[in-house]
C-alpha cells in the first residue's frame, strides 16, 4: 500500500516569503516516482517536477527547489521569494516505476500568497 | 502544441438526466484517466484505459461509465447524475512501456454541476 501525506493543509504568506511545502510518503516498492502537480484556481494540474527513487539529487528551477530525503521519505518543495502568482493548491504523488500506472495523491496543500 | 482537451468546461444538467464529458489528446499516450475531485479533495481515480484495457476502480459507482473508441478520444458517461455528483472532472494521459516517465497530463477539467 502507497500513502502520501501533506500536513499542511492552508499556507498563508505575503509576497517575497520563502514556503516549503511539506511531502511525506510511505511505500514497499523499491523503485518509484515522486511529483509535484499545481493547481491555479482555473482548475488543470499542472506538472512541476519528477524524482526517480534512485536519483536523490535535490533540483532547482528558478524560484522552485525540491529536497528528496529517502531516509526520512520526504520530498518537500520550495518556493523562494514567493509571488502571488504562486497561489494554488500544490499536490505531491507517488507512483510505482514499473507496473502500475496509478499514482497515489497526498489531499494537497493550499498556498496563499498575500501582495 | 501537443495537449489534452476536455469539452465543455463546464457543464449543467438536471438531477437523472444522463451527460457526456469528452476528452481528447494529441500526445498519442497510452494510458488515460478519469477523475472526479470535489472541493478541497485530492483527484479520486474512477477508471483508467491502457490501450484498450478499461481498469475499473472497485469503488466508482455503477453510474459512471467510460468509453475509448480509439487512442485519442476518452468518454465519461453519468447515466443519472445525483447532486452528489457535482465536481470537477479530469482526463489525464501518460505515457506507458519503454517510454513511461511516470507523469500524468492533465486537461483542463469540465466542472459540472447538477440542478
């Protein structure tokens, strides 16, 4: 069985704050995919980001990083000097490499970010 | 652009009156999804197609039905709506075999909403 769990359920944050969104999961398989999907108010998951369960190399895209931790099974996502343009509900997924194509979404973290 | 689309955006109909959502992509993938998210939810999966293979989860209702009469087209019918049923509803597609990266795209939605 597959979990995710994002705790945060609402950030509130003014604009030019550093946020990291927290992701922990639990899985028995050995090999795996981590993601990253926004979703701005209009509704459509946009796709961020994906981590092979063998490759714990931490990445950096503009303002956005994520930290892949398999010891302590966390992928966690940050957001430097966040924009109100941030705003949405970013979900973490867990999906197995190989197999099954059904990832297992966390319920979601809700970014507000104040001007 | 390669893309996945979803017809309509938005949808209104009346409480038993059965609807059809439509969806379709051009990025030529294998795989493709269905799910339903309510308010402040994670997607819920109600079925996936790979290839022609319907997989069915064990807990959508007998109400919903899909159809994928070729690789670019996917169908949900709601053959009588509740307004338990009112959501939003997402189509996705990833890839699958050799050239499966593990991400899912999504379309834009259809929100429907039952009177």
């Amino acid at each position: 069985a597959q979990k995710v769990t994002q705790a945060q359920t609402e950030i509130s944050v003014v604009e030019k704050e550093d946020v990291t969104l927290d992701c922990v999961y639990e899985t028995r398989d050995t090999t795996y995919y981590l993601f990253w999907y926004k979703q701005p108010p209009s509704g459509e998951l946009v796709f961020l980001i994906r981590r092979n369960s063998f490759d714990e190399q931490n990445e950096i895209s503009g303002r956005y990083s994520w930290n892949f931790q398999k010891s302590t099974s966390s992928f966690n996502f940050t957001i430097t000097a966040s924009q109100v343009v941030d705003s949405a509900v970013y979900f973490c997924a867990l999906r197995p490499s190989g197999g099954s194509y059904i990832p297992t979404f966390g319920r979601g973290t809700s970014l507000i970010v104040h001007p | 652009d390669a893309m996945v689309i979803q017809n309509p955006r938005y949808q209104v109909t009346q409480f038993g009156k059965p609807v059809t959502l439509s969806c379709s992509q051009t990025l030529n993938h294998n795989v493709m999804y269905w799910y339903q998210q309510k308010s402040s939810q994670a997607p819920k999966l109600l079925f996936h197609y790979y290839d022609k293979d319907f997989n069915n989860e064990a807990d959508t209702p007998d109400n919903f039905q899909s159809r994928r009469p070729n690789t670019s087209f996917c169908f949900l019918d709601i053959r009588s709506p509740g307004l338990g049923d009112a959501a939003m509803y997402l189509c996705a597609t990833s890839r699958a075999g050799a050239r499966d990266r593990g991400e899912q795209f999504f379309g834009p939605g259809t929100r429907l909403t039952v009177l």
